[in-house]
C-alpha cells in the first residue's frame, strides 16, 4: 500500500482538516482582534465621557470636599492621572 492506498487516503484527510482548522482558527482570532479592538475603543469613548461627568460631579462642593469626592474617583479608576491633577489644581487654585 502506497500513498494511493489507505494509508494515503488517511494522511489527505486529516492534512485536509488541518488546514480546515488553521483557516477557521485564523477566522476567530481575526474576529476576536476586531472585537478587543471595538471594546478598547469603546472603554476609551466611555473613560472620557465618565472623566467629564466626574468633573461635573464635584461641582458644587466646598473645595475640601471637592478634593476629597475627586481623590476617591481617582483611587476607583475613574479619572486618569492627568485629569485628576488638572482637576485638583484648578481646586486648589480657588483656595
């Protein structure tokens, strides 16, 4: 039996699915790269959004109370650094 045979028969088969399996694998991590890609861009719309609802959040608040609600929504991630410090200074600069 040569590779006409069962045995060839066999081998054709399974590097038939092989390439079967790589060709769908690369379909879903195609397709798991542009749904990571959407959702990163999406947290990043959402992060910005959230950052301007925090500044309007504290507002209203005596300055020490504004540090202190802006120091907590710091700490849970909802303000990066920068919009913590630009906040902060315009806080103290009232004081």
């Amino acid at each position: 039996m040569g590779e006409s045979g069962y045995l060839g028969k066999a081998l054709r088969g399974a590097d038939k699915a092989l390439r079967a399996g790589v060709e769908t694998a690369d379909g879903v991590i195609d397709t798991a790269v542009d749904v990571g890609t959407g959702t990163v861009n999406k947290a990043v719309e959402t992060g910005k959004d959230i950052g301007g609802q925090a500044r309007r959040m504290v507002a209203g608040k005596t300055e020490i109370e504004m540090l202190e609600r802006l120091g907590n929504m710091w700490r849970e991630g909802m303000l990066t650094d920068e919009e913590f410090r630009a906040v902060k200074t315009r806080i103290l600069d009232k004081i």
